[in-house]
C-alpha cells in the first residue's frame, strides 16, 4: 500500500530540513505546518493511505476498457444531438454533472440535467466499489481533494468530459407554468459535452445571451422560475457570499465564493433533480437515500426586517433550523421547501449518491432492488466515515485560518455582529464583510445583531493550533 505519509517523508527528505526538524519548529508560513498538520487530521481515517496498487493498476484497466461496450451500453438512448455544458470551479477533475435545454416541436421546454454513470465501470462489490464506500466521500482540503475513486477515473473516464462520448444518467424535466413538475423522462444516455465552462463564463453566457448560444439564459430563466416555486412552498433563501481557505505550494489565500446566476442556476437545476428523483420513489414506493429537515419555528417577520439583510439575518434564521436527517422514506424538507428530496448529482464523490443511481436504475430496469432494510444498513455504516470527513475538512479550514491570521496578525477588520453563542462566555459569532467568513470571537458585552464591530487579533500560534479573535467597539 502507498503510505500518504511515506510520500510526505520522501518528498522533505530532499528538502533542507528533516521532517523532525519541521516537526519542531516554528515557521511563520511554509508547508511545514501543512505537513505536521496533515499527519494529526488524517491519521487513521480512510484517507491516510493512496490507493493501493491493485486499486491502481484497476482503475487504469477500466479506463483502457471504456471505449469497449459495457453491459449496460444497450439501456442508453443516444442525447449527442444535445448541446451540453457543464459548469464548475477552475481547475476542477471531477465532473458529474451537466445541463442542457431543449424546446420540443410543441414549442414545451425542457430541462436536461445530466449526471455521470459510474457504474458503467463500477461494479457494486467489486475492489474499487468496496473502497469507495469505505471512504463515502470525496473531502476537500485547502490544498487539493481526497477522492472517492483514483482520480486516474475520477477525473478520467467516469466524468463527463468535454469533446467525448461520455456515459450518464440523464432526466428531462418539464415544468408547469408556476414552477412545479410536469413530466419527468430519465434514463441512460450517451451524451457529448459541449462546453466546460467555469461560472464566470456561464454569467457571461447568461448575461449577453449571444445568438446560437442561448441556453444557458432559457435555462437560469426556467430555474428562477422553479426557485420561484419553491419559495411559495416556503424555501429559504439563505445564500450569501462565503469565503475558503485555500493553499497552494507554501502559500495560504482566501477564495470568496460570490452568489452569481450561473451559481444559482447549477444549485437550482441539482436541487430538482434530487426532488425529481424522491418524486419518483415516492410515487413508487422506492427505498431511496432520501434526505429530510424537520420543520421550525423561525422568527416573526417583524423581527427579521430590523435586522440587516443577509448575512445578521440569515443567522437569526439558522439558529433555528435543525439538522438534516436521512432515511430510507420521504419526508419534507423544511429550508428547501420540497415534500422530498434525495441529493443525486454527485455519484463520483459521493458514495450515497451513487445508492441512489443504482437503485434506480435497478427499478427502471425491472432488477432486484436494494430492500429498505438492505439499503438503511448501507446508509446507517456510511454515517462514522461521514462525520468523519466533516471533522477533517473542518478541521482543515481550522488549522489555515490560524495559519492565515499569524500572517496578518497586525491588521484589523470591520465585522458585524450576528448572534451570541456562550453570552456568558462573551462568545459569539461575527461576520468580516471583505473576507466573507464567520468567526468564533470574543466580543464586548451587550452585542446585539447587526452591531458594527472591529476584529483584532489577540494571539496565534499555528504550530501549536493556538488562535484567539477578538472584536471590539467600532
């Protein structure tokens, strides 16, 4: 097996310190702290170690065998006549989904949401498989990503890439004239990307809307329609602009992540499909992963218009919610305002995802399905690994954060106020406007949300995973 750690040992055995000696010391803002700190996070999670030689050298076999008829090849009905796009962050491998528009000769409108087909390749229980569940997830570092597969087929034959005949699970999706569904068609398909696009360029697709290249703006225009429809069946609107740690080489910044229309068209179009797809189980009575919100009682409008827009109020709104719940049977879901949902669109990185895919194409296909028993035992064994990865990107964020503020330690930062979390503590949670992240601080007594405030450093120490914020009086 190849030992990630064994890759770090090798790779600072050419450099001019011994890995004791980064271990030890204490530098302002070098790779040193990302590898005393990768060992701590990852060790002994399903992470730790590559893939092992065999996973390797199995994931260059399938990718060699994916220009050769597979199984499920005859199941796929030709879509190459559609114009597909996808649309992600610069840089990204993993490409599951994509979206297409299509008006019929009735002049109906239609929706294409694309998603890659792993299973083509991945048999379930194969070694592959069986190593993708023991990870269930994909996690992403400030420095780069821990794939669910080798990304030999992560970023290689099981995505949807541009200029190739690519295998996926595609829904056409007819809306009515509010919003909500009208018609559903799905099945397996063979389709070719069209254009990899990052979201700026969608914003600039959508924005000018050239002649021959307008679907992208019939598409944000059918997807505010839905996010239209939602909201009268009581979504929540709680986007606001986030900001990441993210690193490179021996360098730390922070990537401010913008609300845009070609963001909250992708958002929208994997929301219906995961609604689609518990639509469809639900008219079937389908086990599916499906994912659910208990309602909650938010607070009165007349509160909420004292507080600023955005940020201070989507804070009083969330304290309120709870936590999402899975089960093997639909129920609602409070902040997206659906009777039910199933995330569905990420089968390469996520392993409940690909569940989903499978069971139904099992039932599409008049196959075995999994039973509810069946497939709460492989959700309920995915839960550990989950909560796991959430820890470890946390706490990935965590250790830049304090690496980030150790560099920037003299300088201050106009913040809001958002609510207590310990008042007796003076502990609460502000929000720094040109950096976009909330923060745990301590913050001067009688705070209310929306006070305007000014973070200060008071002490770091990255090494030691030390970082104390504190915010005062503007």
């Amino acid at each position: 097996m190849i030992s990630f750690i064994t890759k770090l040992n090798q790779r600072f055995l050419q450099s001019r310190y011994s890995l004791e000696d980064i271990l030890v010391s204490h530098l302002s803002v070098d790779y040193s702290h990302w590898v005393h700190y990768e060992l701590l996070c990852l060790q002994s999670s399903p992470w730790s170690n590559g893939f092992t030689q065999d996973q390797i050298d199995n994931a260059h076999q399938l990718s060699g065998s994916a220009n050769e008829t597979q199984a499920s090849d005859t199941e796929r009905v030709n879509l190459t006549r559609l114009r597909c796009f996808t649309l992600d962050e610069p840089g990204t491998q993993e490409l599951d989904d994509a979206l297409s528009y299509e008006k019929d000769e009735d002049g109906r409108e239609w929706i294409w949401v694309h998603i890659a087909d792993p299973d083509r390749l991945i048999t379930a229980g194969s070694n592959l498989d069986l190593e993708a569940r023991r990870r269930a997830t994909s996690i992403y570092l400030a420095s780069g990503t821990l794939p669910m597969f080798p990304v030999e087929l992560a970023g290689g034959a099981l995505s949807l890439r541009q200029g190739e005949r690519c295998a996926a699970l595609s829904a056409a999706i007819h809306l009515d004239e509010s919003g909500g569904l009208n018609e559903v068609i799905f099945h397996r398909s063979w389709i070719s990307l069209t254009y990899r696009l990052t979201y700026e360029d969608g914003d600039e697709l959508i924005d000018l809307g050239p002649i021959g290249d307008q679907d992208l703006t019939h598409l944000s225009r059918l997807m505010s329609l839905r996010r239209g429809w939602r909201q009268r069946q009581g979504a929540l609107e709680l986007e606001q602009t986030e900001g990441r740690f993210c690193q490179d080489s021996e360098t730390i910044g922070i990537e401010i992540i913008e609300t845009s229309p070609a963001r909250q068209m992708v958002a929208e179009a994997m929301i219906l499909m995961g609604a689609t797809f518990a639509e469809i189980g639900k008219r079937e009575n389908l086990p599916l992963p499906y994912r659910g919100q208990q309602s909650a009682e938010l607070p009165l409008l007349a509160e909420l218009k004292v507080l600023p827009e955005g940020p201070v109020r989507h804070a009083a709104i969330k304290r309120c919610l709870s936590r999402g719940t899975i089960g093997t049977k639909p129920t609602p879901h409070f902040s997206l305002g659906l009777s039910g949902y199933a995330q569905a669109t990420s089968p390469i990185r996520r392993y409940s995802d690909l569940i989903l895919q499978r069971q139904l194409l099992s039932w599409q296909s008049g196959k075995q399905t999994l039973t509810e028993s069946e497939l709460a035992e492989l959700t309920d064994s995915l839960e550990p690994v989950l909560k796991q990865a959430t820890q470890i990107a946390r706490e990935d964020q965590k250790h830049w954060q304090q690496v980030w503020f150790e560099k920037h330690r003299c300088k201050q930062w106009p913040a809001q106020f958002l609510r207590w979390l310990r008042e007796h503590d003076q502990l609460a949670l502000i929000y720094i406007d040109s950096l976009s992240l909330e923060l745990v601080v301590t913050s001067p007594q009688n705070s209310e949300p929306g006070d305007r405030l000014v973070l200060i450093v008071e002490s770091v120490d990255s090494s030691m995973g030390f970082l104390s914020l504190r915010a005062i009086a503007a």
